[in-house]
C-alpha cells in the first residue's frame, strides 16, 4: 500500500490526533518519556523498536503497537521508516474505565491485529484522498477501532501497584508539562522542587522511580528535540540555536546532540540539506 510522505495534522473536528512519526528519516532516539493520551504506532514501512518497561518491542512493516497512558516508552529507529501515529484522548475511554482515570490495552492481540492494521491504513489512506465526505468515513473507521480496543484489547486485571503508579505519574505529568513550557529557562532541580513544594531529593526519587529516569535526562530530552528541530527548520547558527533552547552554549549542546545522534550538530546540518 502506498502513502505519500508528508506530516499529517488532521482537520480540528476529527476526535483523535494524526500524523507520521517525526523519526521516519532514520538515527532517531527518543528518551524514556510518557503522556497522558493512548498511542498507536503503525508501521508500513521499515521498522522501530521500543522499550516498554525495559522491554523491548521491536516492530516490523505491518505491525502496530498500543502504547498506554502513563506508560513509560522510550523509541529507537535506525532506519528510515514510514510510521502512522495516532493519540486518542484518555477520556475517550470513560465509560470503560477499570480503575481511578485508568484504562490499560494489551499491546498487541494476534487474533485480531490484522483487522486493526487494515482499519489503521484505510483512515489514514481516506484521510489523504480527502474525497467527498471524507470525514464521516474517517470517523466510521476510528469508531471501529475504538469498539476493537475495548472490545478486544482492554484488559481487567487491575492492581493496586498498577493504579499507584498511574497516580504517581499523573502527579509528574504537571511538573513535567511546566518543564515543557519553561525549557528555555534555567530549570534548576532545586528550582522546580521549590515551585511545587517538593524537597529536591523527593523530586529527584520521583523521577527515578516512578519514570525509570532521571530529571536531568528529561530535560535534556526536551531541550535536544527542540533545538533539533529548530536545527533542520531555520538558519539560526549553533550557538543561536544551543541558547535559543536552554543550552549554555553551543559546546554544551553539541556535546549532547552528538552523544544521542552520533554527529556533530553542523555536520547533520550540512547532511541533511
């Protein structure tokens, strides 16, 4: 089947959100992170791997993944690749909560994953043609997926450990969306600690604990993917870029950059263009 290689932002009234994974070109690492909505990732060419709690997932063209809320992932892609993504709501799921704002899919269902591919490649394909009504059979697909999940996919077997976790992380999830916003800033552990009214090493224990990472590893994280996609998207020089996006400068940023890319910030660059 064949898809055109283009970013995909899907038009505001669809109830889910769309679009090709930003590692499809290849050498692409993306640190230990979680978010509140379920992913699915759809492979239809080349192949990604995860880590899913330290476990890895390695998927080939053909094969998705369901990545739950609050599940801490990191993403590996070596190769280019051409990879659907789609992020569903949490409350999306409401009615089929099996704990406190708590819903978890098994990853994969063999029985029934090649109805799910089919359904994945048929919306995303519809969605590209953008014929006639094109959004009412958009929505008939992802209605289909969702009846599929909780159907088929949602598991029962809840426990106490799974349901703290969740809360532990739902609680990180704010500090972490400040740390988002403000990663131009200097971000001190001491500083956000202080903001939230944690003590520095309770914070830091958090983070280890409960996101398999460290505060500083997350930030790093965040500051590199934005610097990266300033670096292919403008002509800002490293040094504007490094400063640009919460490195001290540009030494320090391309020392990170090439620790997790492989390169020098200026050679992807030139690379790449």
């Amino acid at each position: 089947m064949e898809f055109t290689y283009e970013r995909v932002f899907p038009d505001e009234d669809l109830p889910f959100k769309m679009f090709l994974f930003e590692g499809g070109q290849g050498n692409y690492f993306r640190e230990k992170h979680w978010h509140s909505s379920i992913e699915i990732f759809a492979v239809f060419k080349g192949n990604i791997s995860f880590y899913l709690n330290n476990k890895l997932y390695q998927l080939l063209e053909g094969q998705f993944l369901i990545i739950n809320s609050n599940e801490i992932h990191s993403i590996w892609a070596p190769v280019k690749n051409q990879t659907l993504v789609l992020q569903i709501s949490l409350e999306t799921f409401r009615e089929y909560f099996t704990g406190e704002q708590f819903i978890q899919f098994a990853h994969s269902n063999k029985e029934y994953d090649c109805e799910v591919m089919e359904l994945l490649e048929r919306i995303f394909l519809v969605y590209q043609k953008k014929d006639y009504g094109y959004v009412l059979k958009v929505k008939s697909g992802y209605f289909n997926l969702l009846y599929l999940l909780v159907t088929k996919y949602r598991k029962t077997d809840v426990t106490s450990e799974m349901l703290k976790i969740n809360s532990k992380l739902n609680r990180l999830s704010v500090i972490t969306s400040y740390m988002k916003e403000n990663f131009r800033e200097d971000l001190s552990l001491s500083k956000l600690a202080e903001t939230f009214g944690y003590a520095p090493s309770y914070l830091s224990r958090m983070f280890q604990k409960y996101a398999g990472t460290s505060y500083k590893s997350y930030l790093q994280d965040i500051r590199l993917r934005h610097a990266f996609q300033e670096l292919l998207n403008s002509s800002h020089t490293i040094s504007e870029t490094a400063l640009n996006n919460g490195f001290p400068n540009s030494k320090a940023f391309s020392r990170e950059f090439k620790k997790k890319y492989g390169v020098l910030p200026s050679i992807y660059r030139k690379n790449e263009t």
